[in-house]
C-alpha cells in the first residue's frame, strides 16, 4: 500500500512518559488528589511551575510580581528549598512514590478529537528550563489556582504595583520581596488578609485604599493605618526605580490624596486559572460568586469531559468585590488615555473606539466592531486593537478588557464572551518548544503550508533556484 504524503497519520511519536492520573499544581488541593490517586495504586505525575524562573516571574507570569523580587529567585536550589519547606504534603507525595515535578509548567493539552485524530492519545505538554516534551495521561486533575484580578490607573507599569496572589508568593513562598512600605487596594476579605500578612512580617501598611463609602469590619480595626474609603487609585508616581507614591481620586469629587510607599498591592480579587480546561474544551460558564468564568462542574469536580476535574481555587474562588464598579469608577476618575493593556500600550480609549494599534501608523480612525448589535467579542477586539496579545498573554488585562466592554455595551459582565486562551499557555523561549526527535515519516513528508495556491504541494516539487 502506497503511503499517501500528505497525511500526517502515524506521524507523532508516543509520548516520552505516561501516566494514570497527571496531577498540575501541588498546592493543597493538588497534593491531596495525587496522594489519594497514588493510595488507589494509580502511577502518578504531580507538576507545579514553582520554582518559577527569574524571567517568568519578571513578565508577571502567572501572578503579577510588579518588580518586586529580590536577587534571590535567581539562586535556583534556594528556591526548590523554600517551596519544600512551604508546601510540607510535597514530602508526603515523595515517600509515595509520585513523580513530583517541581519547576515544571504545563504550556499545552490536547485530545484526540475530529481534527486531531493524528495524536497518539491523551497529551499534556511540559516544560522545564531545560526543554519540554510530552507526557501521556488517563484522568487529568487541575489544580492550578488562581492568579491576581488586575485594575489600571496611570503608572501601573512602574515596578512596585504588584497583585495580592504575587505579593503573597513572594513574601511566603519565594523569601524574595523587595519592599517595605504598602498601600493596599480593595476593602474585602484580601484587602484584609494582605494587610495582615504584610504586618506579620515586619512590613508597614501606610493606607487602604477602598472603593466602599465605609471600611469593612476588619480593616476599620486595624490601628496606625490610613483608610481612604470611597477612593480609587488615580495614578501611581515614581520612576525606574519604582514607585515612590500612590495618588487617590476621591469618587465624590474631593481634593486627591497622596500616600507615601514603595509598593502598592492590588487586592480587589483573584481568578481561577482556567486556561487548561479552557483550552481542552470544557464546557465553561460565568459565575460572579466563584470569580467570572469557570468551567462547569459536577459535586465532586467533574468537568463536562468526564477525564477533567478540576479542584481547589481553579474551581472558582470567592469574590467580596464588584470588578465592574471599580472600573467604572477608575475611568470616571483616571480617563480614557490610561493603558487598558500594558504589553501592548493600548489606552481605555483605543479599546472602546476599536482604534487600531498606533505603532501601525494607521490614525485614529475606528474600525466598526463585527455585529453592532450583538455582545462584544474580546477575541474579535484584540485582533485589532491588539489588547491582550502581549507577553504575560492578557493576565494584567484580561478582566479589565471585558469589564469595559460590559460597561461601555451597557451588559452585564456576563454576557462578554470569555477571550479565549491560545498554547502554549505560558510565554515560553522557542528554543524549549522545539521539537524531539521525529518519526522517519514526519521527517520525510513535511509540507510547506502556506504554498497558496497549491498547498499541499510537495516541498521537493517546489522549484528553489538559489536557495537550494
């Protein structure tokens, strides 16, 4: 039988590794589920990213860092130490015989589907700093956490705006935060567990900043604070050295105030990490009291795709805070001309006009959404504003971008598509994502795609001249 060349059939190699159940993320929740699946005599892989590397952490990936890490995320055996000793069920998750994989993420996920029969099965994609691979699966449990709920005001980009999930890592988990004196925004439950946390460890809260005409009950008890209640950051001062100072807008129309401090921890919320269930196709639904977009779950964390649960704050995670008050009341406050999207320096206003990106020289002219009447469509929005498409891939962004779509349409949060997620899921160097070793017959039957018309034209057909 004559193979036929342009088929990618029986191309893919089998996965260098396989397990019963993969595990990502061995915080509590993922330690738990990979111990329980180890008793049950399963084989086991539990991957977690941390130890971040120094550059990961520098992109505010997959918390939001802000420039606060001291010289010490770059001593690679420190670190593994410091995520030992904090996480003690790890120890356990050895001694069972899981394979534990520290400093390792999970950049891509896939099943064999209509489109991509050609895969040898169930596939997670791993990288470490060294180079990434594949590894086979049965059942999928994700544990991922969650990660900061970004605000914008002026100045967010200076070194030393930092979000609560980052703030917290840093100080607990790493040994490695650089600053000293805060100011705190948000008014709930992580405002207050920020502020409890910084004053454990020997560092000085100057102020609360809080959106709420009135404290909650457990900051208004907290004494030697400033509480700036019924505020909203208005732009943060400093240079390259980081902030120096945070400027309050008073919502009601009073004279701004200005707090002293070296770092300023946003704390208005956190959001599961959806991007793997996302990006495998789990059926997902918006809930505003599990923190916006989730994936749909049975009583014991089921997903729709019966091999996928998902546990821990991945699952949803409690929310005191309403994120579409707080923008509305930053852009009443801060204007149109502040970054909505940091990477890609696209303003408030170059988001609600659809205004195509300036480095393009293209003017201000806006370009007309798709359907006038229908919801906006972050998707359909970044492609031509480019909002969400730099390097921390939409996490200092994302809830921002449809926050003002909501507002701006006149819907409610809900009703804006969630922006889909894209592999790999973490902004990885080329050179870890290039390819094993392939198969004899992937080697000799690569196409050159985009030879349009003729697409699937054989390169050896093509005529190269000089290049050859």
């Amino acid at each position: 039988m004559k193979l036929d060349a342009t088929s990618n059939a029986a191309s893919f190699a089998p996965p260098s590794e396989r397990y019963d159940v993969a595990v990502v993320g061995a915080g509590t929740a993922g330690c738990a589920e990979a111990l329980a699946a180890a008793r049950r005599g399963a084989r086991v892989l539990l991957a977690d990213e941390n130890p971040l590397a120094a550059g990961l952490i520098g992109l505010d990936v997959p918390l939001r860092y802000g420039g606060r890490a001291t010289s010490a995320v770059q001593t690679p055996a420190r670190m593994v130490e410091r995520i030992a000793a904090a996480t003690p069920l790890l120890a356990e998750a050895f001694d069972a015989g899981i394979d534990v994989r520290l400093g390792t993420c999970v950049w891509g996920a896939w099943l064999p589907a209509p489109a991509s029969r050609a895969l040898p099965g169930r596939l997670l994609g791993l990288a470490d700093e060294t180079g990434s691979w594949l590894a086979g699966f049965d059942e999928l449990v994700v544990a991922a956490g969650a990660r900061d709920l970004a605000i914008g005001f002026a100045g967010a980009e200076l070194p030393g705006v930092v979000g609560a999930c980052g703030f917290a890592s840093l100080l607990q988990r790493y040994g490695a935060f650089a600053g000293r004196v805060l100011t705190v925004i948000g008014g709930g439950a992580l405002a207050a567990d920020c502020v409890a946390l910084a004053r454990a460890n020997g560092l000085r809260v100057a102020a609360v900043v809080d959106l709420a005409a009135a404290p909650s009950a457990a900051l208004a008890a907290v004494e030697d604070m400033r509480m700036l209640s019924g505020h909203v950051p208005l732009r943060a001062v400093g240079g390259a050295d980081g902030v120096s100072a945070l400027v309050a807008a008073d919502v009601a129309g009073g004279e701004p105030k200005t707090i002293a401090c070296d770092t300023v921890v946003l704390a208005v919320g956190v959001v599961p990490m959806v991007e793997i269930p996302a990006v495998l196709g789990c059926r997902m639904t918006f809930d505003a009291g599990r923190g916006g977009h989730v994936p749909v779950l049975s009583a014991d964390g089921r997903s729709s795709l019966d091999m996928v649960r998902v546990v821990g704050d991945a699952a949803g995670v409690a929310c005191d805070q309403d994120m579409l008050a707080w923008m509305q009341a930053l852009h009443a406050t801060g204007g149109a001309e502040v970054p909505a999207c940091l990477c890609e320096e696209v303003s408030r206003g170059d988001l609600l006009g659809v205004r195509p990106p300036r480095y393009l020289g293209a003017g201000p002219a806006p370009q007309p959404p798709v359907d006038p009447g229908g919801a906006p469509n972050p998707d359909h929005i970044k492609r031509l504003t480019r909002a969400g498409m730099g390097v921390c891939q939409g996490r200092r962004c994302r809830e921002q971008v449809a926050a003002l779509l909501a507002l701006d349409s006149g819907r409610p949060a809900g009703a804006i598509p969630l922006a889909s997620y894209r592999m790999p899921l973490r902004p990885l160097p080329l050179h870890l994502l290039a390819p094993a070793e392939e198969p004899e017959g992937m080697q000799e039957n690569w196409r050159i795609w985009f030879d349009i018309p003729s697409m699937f034209t054989d390169h050896r057909d093509i005529p190269v001249g000089d290049e050859a």
